[in-house]
C-alpha cells in the first residue's frame, strides 16, 4: 500500500481496484471528483453526505487536480463500462407504452 497525502488518500490494488481513495473508507478521487466538479456539491456537502472531514474531501480534490488527466480517464472508463453494461444487460423491467 502506497499512502500518497499525509495520511488521506491511499492507493491498494487490493481496495477500490487500485484507484486512490480515502484511507480507511471505499471512497475514491474519482467519486470525489465527479461529486464536487460535475455535480456541483461544495466540499462541505461532501463532507456532510458521506462523514467525511473536510480534509479529506480536500485531499481527494488536491489529488484529483494535481492528477487531472490520469482521473478524467479513470472516470471515462468507469462510464464506459457503466454504458455497456447498461445495453448488454436485458432489462427484467417491461416498459409498456401505456400510461398506467
């Protein structure tokens, strides 16, 4: 295990799938990332939803942007996946084109 930030951000191939993550949680930079800059969440909302300190949730900012590249593609492969998934997976839901 690799702890990157002062104790906040680790990264263990072994949790998480290897991406960078709060020490001692399943929270990744991605998510972080993605929480904060595309949802538009203030760090303090983060903090709040998901019982982080806001050293953390800053930590996991710091990363995402001193690492900006490396994290948009962890995040557009992440979609990517999602994606397929999505259209290789039958749905067990049937839509009917009636209001009920």
């Amino acid at each position: 295990m690799e702890v990157v930030s002062k104790n906040y951000i680790s990264i263990d191939p072994e949790i998480c799938s290897g991406k960078p993550h709060i020490v001692g949680r399943r929270i990744t930079v991605p998510q972080i990332a993605i929480w904060h800059e595309f949802m538009g969440k203030s760090a303090d909302e983060i903090a709040t939803e998901y019982d982080l300190s806001l050293s953390e949730v800053y930590a996991g900012l710091v990363y995402y942007f001193d690492h900006r590249q490396e994290m948009d593609d962890l995040i557009a492969e992440s979609e990517s996946l999602v994606s397929a998934l999505i259209q290789n997976t039958p749905s067990k839901i049937k839509l009917s084109n009636s209001a009920a």
